[in-house]
C-alpha cells in the first residue's frame, strides 16, 4: 500500500519545497540556523498544510482499503475495508455492513475534525517565519506570519 499512495504525497510536497524561495534557506543560515533547525522552524511549518492535506487523504484512502490487504496478506489480518466487505458481500449481513460503514465514516469525520483543531491551533501558536528584506541596501529582518509567505 505504501508504494500504491507514495505518489500521493511525494508530488504536493515536491511542489510546495520547490517554491521555498532561496531567500528564506539563506536567511536561515545567515541567522546561523542547521539543518535540522532549518527543517523544524522553516521547512516544515511551510509545508504544513501539504502535510496534513497528504496525511488525510492517504488515511481516508487506506481506510477503506480491502483489495491490496487481501491480496498481499490473504485472511491473516483484518482491515476495516475488508471486514465491510465480508459483511456485504460473503455473509450478506446488510444491516450490520451498514453499521460498520456508518461507523467507519463517524469516525474518519471525528479524525479529520481533531486534525483541523489541531491545525489551527499550531497556527494561532508561533508559526512565524523570517523573511529578509533589502531596505535602502540594508539588510533587514521582518517576522511574519507563515500565510504571508506561502504562495497558492
């Protein structure tokens, strides 16, 4: 399954990294961050939303996931996909198949609703991002917030 949704993720992000301008990785260094501060402070809170919009859509798509389970792990493991469709298809159980679906879909309701908190908690907490400006040949050093640089 992990090869199957890769791409899935690797593009948006691939996209949203190479629009990182050069300015910010330089500002970065100039301000004597390492690479990994780089990546906590900038990197990633750029990337946030790509981030959680790829974590969502590979978890929903997972979730009802029956037919690479079955195929690579046979009747050894149980996924929810494919418990649903044991109960529609093999034991005609159509009530309970409901049950399970309605319960599925609750619950991936309930996941994406903690996820936006969440999101927009880190975004009300100090999800600043440094940005150099040239000010009359000087060099100065502004704070802003991450919706100001992110580029749609």
């Amino acid at each position: 399954m992990v090869y199957c949704y890769y791409p899935f993720v690797l593009l948006p992000l691939y996209v949203t990294m190479s629009s990182i301008q050069d300015e910010l990785l330089e500002a970065s260094a100039d301000l004597g961050a390492n690479g990994w501060q780089t990546l906590k402070f900038l990197i990633i809170p750029y990337c946030m939303s790509e981030i959680v919009a790829s974590a969502g859509l590979i978890g929903l798509m997972a979730f009802g996931e029956f037919a690479i389970p079955q195929l690579l792990g046979g009747s050894r493991y149980s996924f929810w996909g494919s418990i649903i469709v044991s109960k529609f298809i093999m034991l005609r159980d159509f009530k309970s198949g409901a049950a399970y679906t309605f319960l599925g879909v609750a619950v991936v309701l309930a996941l994406f609703c903690l996820l936006y908190i969440f999101v927009k908690l880190i975004k009300k907490g100090n999800a600043h991002k440094y940005k150099i400006k040239n000010i009359k040949n000087k060099t100065k050093l502004n704070i802003l917030h991450i919706s100001d640089i992110h580029q749609d």
